[in-house]
C-alpha cells in the first residue's frame, strides 16, 4: 500500500469526501516543522459528525417529521420554517439582526418533500463552498486559511468528529493533559424544557477541516448549533463579517463571539449569539474548546503574557497567542472536564 503524502501541496486532505479541496500550503522548512504532527498519518476525515464511544447511536436514526412543501419552502407554508423560523436569506446567509437574540436552526432534512436543490433552508448540509488550505502558523502550530473571498454571514464549514460521552470526554482530557498532547474536545451545552443537556464532540483524530482552526479573543468566525434530521447538533462556523483569501480562520472557544454589527442584516427577525441560542425557551448553550489546538512555549515573554501559567498558579491553561486588543491572555478552559490528578 502506498503511503499517503499528507504534507502534498496536492494532496487533497479530505480525499474527495468534500466538494471543494483541501491542501497544505507548505515549503521544504514547514514540511520539516510537519513531521512531528504523528496524527497526519492516522486522521481519518469525516464531513459530519458520526457516533464514537459511549454516544448514543440511536439519536442518530432519529428522524425529525419533514415538511410537505412541493415548491419552495416559505415561513407559514413550511412546517420546518414555522417551528422556529427562517434562519437563511434566499442566498442562503445566516439571518441576524441588532437585538442578538437567537433561535434554534433547524434545517429541512431527508423526510421532508421540497426539493434538495432548490431549498433555502438546506445550507449547513450542502457542505463548504469554497477551497480551503492548511498551513503553519508561527506558534500555534497549524492553521486554516481561505482560497477565495467569502461574504458576511456566509456558512464557512463545521467543526465535526467524534460524537462522545461525557466520560469519554474526561477521560481523553485527561490523557491529553498527562501526555501533553493537543486537545480538541468542544462541550456544546444546551437548556432544554428546563434540563441542561451536552454534546461533546471530538475531531483529533476522526474530524474535518475545522480541526485545523484556531482560537482567537477577537474572532472572524461564530459557531452556531444546526440540527439537520436528527437531534445531534451539527456545530456550524459561519463568517463574522467578509473574509478575504489567504486570511487565517479563527473562532472563540468559549463561544462567546457575537456578529459584528456592521455586517448583518439590519430587516431580518432572527439573530444569533452563541451564548443565548435556544431550543424552546430561551437556552444558553455555551461552546468550550480545552486548551491550545496545538503545543506552544510557555516561557515566551515576548508576545505581551509576561506571566507563564506555572507562575500564575494556573496549570489548566495555556496562553493565548491571538495578539488581539481584546485578548484573554489565556484560552477558554472547562475545568469541570479535567479530573483532579490523585
């Protein structure tokens, strides 16, 4: 069998499993830099979430009761759109507006009876619409820029893997934390009819192209929670504002980003903001991301975070090198997933 030379300028990441590629953007010094990332040679690239370790697989035979649309899907003619609205204009951007306050995005899936092709509320599932590379950061280890310019409020891709349970996410937190290896584990929960329930999802080393985003205090991307055919939530990135090729994609791992005013649609009725997205009665799902995507030095100074974390006391966390004026110093961290070490 022959190896796969993940580090390819043409070698496309996702072995055709998305409809736009996926390369690195890499020279002989980045390829070097490459070499200790031992994952490449084990990731297996999925465009969605699928069922891993303690999850439960039944969810995701559940079928949401489609529409019975036989034109275009319009709120009042569709039950999809009638049980929280119309999250997507006709061109399929996220709908926001000033007052930030957000319902749930659930998109028309396979029981419903519109056609595929020219529904407005099929957005998430179409997948990515642009190309996309991966490259070497600086400090952070890897990155993900654009190939081609994409317009405010423009679904980008998601941030899709494994589908685990809570213990299996602590459980990997903390090997993760004791072999100092990269996390990636996002915990989305969400208040539902009163009951706080979490999705934890895990892209390591089963995931997409969002693997490869980085954290940012000031991001240009906001993740949304998308439902599509069955209750398994689908984290979706969609851009903050326009975003230009060759420019490096970021979200906040806390989950905290809202849109940027200049950029949304002053007329619409639906907004968005990630701490207050609801399901049924105004639910506050909150997005966390556990530690650095990838390893850095904790004894730079130079980068204004004169404070390391083992002399502030805090372990848990590692420094944030987004260099924005709003930054934390430290990236979003949930402790209530890290064990105490006995």
């Amino acid at each position: 069998m022959t190896k796969r030379n993940y580090l390819s300028t043409t070698y496309d990441i996702s072995q055709g499993a998305e409809s736009h590629t996926l390369r690195f953007d890499t020279d002989g010094d980045d390829i070097d830099r490459c070499q200790k990332y031992d994952f490449l040679n084990h990731f297996k690239y999925v465009r969605t979430n699928i069922p891993g370790p303690g999850s439960d697989r039944e969810q995701f035979s559940e079928q949401y009761s489609g529409c019975d649309c036989e034109g275009p899907c319009t709120p009042g003619s569709c039950s999809c759109l009638d049980l929280f609205g119309q999250a997507y204009t006709s061109d399929g951007k996220l709908i926001v507006n000033e007052e930030e306050t957000s319902r749930p995005i659930l998109e028309c899936g396979i029981d419903c009876s519109c056609d595929p092709l020219d529904c407005c509320n099929r957005v998430v599932q179409r997948g990515i619409t642009t190309d996309f590379y991966v490259f070497i950061t600086e400090y952070k280890g890897f990155g993900l820029k654009l190939r081609q310019d994409v317009s405010a409020c423009s679904f980008v891709c998601e941030y899709a893997g494994e589908v685990i349970s809570h213990s299996e996410a602590i459980k990997r937190v903390q090997q993760n934390e004791d072999l100092n290896r990269d996390n990636y584990v996002i915990a989305l929960r969400e208040n539902v009819g009163g009951k706080q329930t979490c999705t934890y999802i895990d892209p390591s080393i089963i995931g997409n192209l969002g693997r490869f985003i980085n954290h940012s205090c000031d991001p240009n991307l906001v993740m949304m929670p998308v439902r599509i055919n069955h209750p398994i939530p689908r984290l979706a990135l969609f851009s903050r504002r326009t975003l230009t090729a060759g420019e490096e994609l970021t979200f906040d791992y806390s989950g905290k980003a809202s849109f940027i005013h200049d950029h949304i649609n002053r007329t619409s009725t639906v907004s968005v903001d990630c701490e207050q997205s609801n399901l049924t009665d105004k639910q506050e799902p909150t997005f966390k991301k556990h530690m650095l995507n990838h390893p850095i030095d904790d004894n730079r100074n130079d980068l204004n975070h004169q404070n390391t974390r083992e002399e502030t006391g805090q372990t848990n966390k590692k420094l944030c090198l987004c260099k924005s004026y709003n930054c934390q110093y430290y990236l979003p961290f949930d402790e209530n997933l890290l064990l105490l070490k006995r």
